[in-house]
C-alpha cells in the first residue's frame, strides 16, 4: 500500500503541482522563456545525493532510493509532455 501511495504522491508532484505553477507564470507576468524553465524545473526527478545523505545521517536510504527511482522514470514521461505542451508557449 505504501509503494501505492507513495507513486501516486510521485504523479501529483509532477502533473498536478507542476501545471499549478504554469497557472501561476499566467497570472504573474514573466517572460516566456522563464515560465518554461520554472515548469520543466518544477517536473525534475529526486537529486539522487539525497539517498546518500539519508545512508550517511542515519535517515531511510531505502524510501529515499525508492523516491529516485520513480520520479526518474515518472520524469521520463512527463518533461517530454511539458516541453511539447510549452512548445507553443
């Protein structure tokens, strides 16, 4: 249930909280080569340091390894999907 959960927190992350912040670059005026990298920045994966950090501070290594490896491949779906959405922008 908590792989579950925790892919579906990956998907909100990346699809629901990332196109909030392209509605927000429409109501805030900024260029548009701005408002593109603020949503493909928005949609990056998990740094993968951050599994090293939690082995080497005594935090769960295995969730963090785990929330790298899907918003890496969540992420290949989704950039790709941005930068066409974006591309008429």
């Amino acid at each position: 249930m908590d792989v579950i959960l925790n892919a579906l927190q990956s998907v909100l992350s990346m699809a629901v909280l990332t196109m909030l912040g392209y509605f927000l670059t429409l109501v805030i005026p900024i260029p548009s080569l701005m408002t593109k990298v603020f949503v493909i920045q928005s949609a990056m994966p998990v740094i993968a340091q951050s599994a090293i950090v939690a082995a080497a501070f005594g935090g769960d290594q295995y969730y963090a390894t785990y929330m790298v490896t899907i918003t890496s491949i969540l992420s290949v779906v989704f950039i790709p999907a941005y930068m066409v959405l974006l591309n008429g922008v």
